[in-house]
C-alpha cells in the first residue's frame, strides 16, 4: 500500500496484517495516522527503496504507531524520514534481517524531529536496533529523539542503539537533543559491539 503523491490524513489503521510485499506499508506525506496492532511482516528485498515493513517520509506528520509486530523485514523493519512527530509505542521488532549481518537499522529515524520510541521490545534481531542519523547528503537537523523504556532480548550482530553518521557528511547536518533512558540491553549470543553507540 502506498500513498503515491498524494496527500492523505486523519486515518486510523487496526490491526493490519500485510506481508511479503517490497514495500508492505508506505505512508508517504500522509498526516495524523495511527497503526493500532496488527502484524507487519517478511518485507522482500536489501536494496534502497526494498524490505521496508512501513516507512514514512516526504514531510510525514503526527505518526503514531502501537502495539504493532514486525517480523523479518529484510531491509528495515521501520523508516521514519522527513517525518515530524512519531510516536512508537509498545511494539515488538523480531528477527530483523534473519541470520544476515547488515547495517540496515530495524528502526531506522532519519532526517526529521520529534520522535519517540518508547516501551518496544526488540528480540534477536540482526541489524542494529535504533538508528538516529541525521543522513550525510541532506541538510538540517534531526533533533528531539527520546528512546525510552525499550527491551532489547538477545541482539545477534550489532549495537542496540546508534546515534550519528557512520561517514563524513558532505552537508550542514547534524543530531541533537537525543534522550535514551531506562532501556534494558539482555545479551545472549556473543556480540562485541557497544550497546549504545555515540558516532560524530
């Protein structure tokens, strides 16, 4: 499902369940949605633009979504950018990218302010789990991300958390007003990486 380039608002989904698609769910520069429930799942394809379980961007508003469960997604479970105002409560993001070691975050914030990740639980999973990037090639600042109270079971490759770029920037970007508290971190396979990862 995608919103083409049209603009949608004030929608309320309960409990979708949509699989197997290369793109299962795009909000594009929809405006106050809500995603109650439901099971996102098995998104297909690694390459940008693929494997996305939901994604929004393209100036995004008021976003909310909970209680939702992500089941490998190859690519990213959840893409948030240009998006003001997200809000993901209380959803589970399990088996991430299944058995590969990929850089891809499951949930992926990029590019946009107000974001918040709060009460998800996170279990074995193969790409990093939170990624806040401010993306290298766009100009602005992603500011105002709190990662609150989120569980992280078993993380198999990668940090739990990563904040910044892993290249130089070729433009004015940057991170700020970044809150991470209370999260808990359970590790069961062996993984070197840290647990929150700062980068500049």
């Amino acid at each position: 499902w995608t919103t083409g380039s049209y603009t949608i608002s004030n929608v309320h989904l309960l409990n979708p369940k949509v699989s197997g698609m290369v793109q299962n769910l795009d909000f594009g520069a929809m405006s106050n949605v809500t995603v109650d429930g439901g099971y996102i799942a098995n998104a297909i394809g690694t390459s940008s633009g693929q494997g996305y379980g939901l994604v929004a961007g393209n100036g995004a508003t008021n976003i909310t979504i909970a209680a939702t469960t992500f089941y490998n997604n190859a690519r990213h479970a959840l893409y948030l950018g240009n998006t003001y105002n997200a809000s993901v409560i209380g959803c589970h993001f399990n088996n991430h990218s299944n058995g590969v070691n990929t850089t891809n975050a499951v949930v992926a914030l990029s590019r946009g302010n107000g974001y918040a990740v709060s009460g998800c639980n996170f279990k074995r999973n193969y790409g990093p789990g939170i990624v806040i990037d401010d993306d290298a090639t766009v100009s602005g600042i992603l500011t105002t991300t709190a990662i609150n109270g989120n569980t992280f079971n078993d993380q198999v490759f990668n940090s739990e958390v990563i904040v910044g770029q892993n290249s130089a920037p070729t433009t004015n970007i940057g991170t700020a007003c970044i809150n991470i508290t209370g999260n808990s971190i359970n590790r069961v396979t062996v993984n070197t990486a840290a647990g929150v990862l700062i980068r500049s």
